[in-house]
C-alpha cells in the first residue's frame, strides 16, 4: 500500500520568525495573539508556537484590504475575513 503525498506542503512559521515578518517583538506577538488580532498557531512544540505560512499570507492580505479600504471610507464590516481552515499538515 502507498502513501498519498499532500500536494501543498504547510510551511510552519515559529514566533520568531512570525516577529520579524512583522517587525514586532515576541512579546507583541503574544499580545497580538491574546488580543485576537493574530491567527491562531498550528502547532506547538516546547512552547514554541507555529504558524501556517498560507494563513499569515492570507492576515496579511486581509491587513492589506482593511488600509485600502480606510483610505477609500469603508468600514470593516463591509471586508470579508479570511477563513481559517483545520486541514494542516503537521
């Protein structure tokens, strides 16, 4: 019997690296996590937290839509949120 091989492989983001693609502290990310503003990590590994790279990419598009529409006068309720789907690779 073979195996299937997921054709999108999940790229894991640690904190750390999460940090830096925003320019922010660790602390600040935990902060932003606390406060919902992050989504939330895939895995956890000695207390490290790891985040799917497709839905950073998919925050930071969302991020994106939210100043363009600030700056054209629509509100947020109005910008659809991205959604979060539990089908990961580990």
């Amino acid at each position: 019997m073979s195996r299937q091989k997921n054709p999108v492989k999940t790229q894991r983001i640690p904190s750390r690296l999460v940090s830096r693609r925003y320019n922010i502290s660790t602390k600040t990310v935990d902060r932003w996590l606390e406060d919902g503003i992050l989504p939330p990590p895939i895995l956890v590994i000695n207390r490290v937290r790891y985040w799917c790279e497709q839905e950073l990419d998919a925050f930071d598009a969302a991020l994106v839509a939210e100043q363009k529409a600030k700056r054209q006068g629509v509100t947020r309720e109005v910008i659809p949120q991205p959604t979060s789907s539990n089908d990961h690779a580990a």
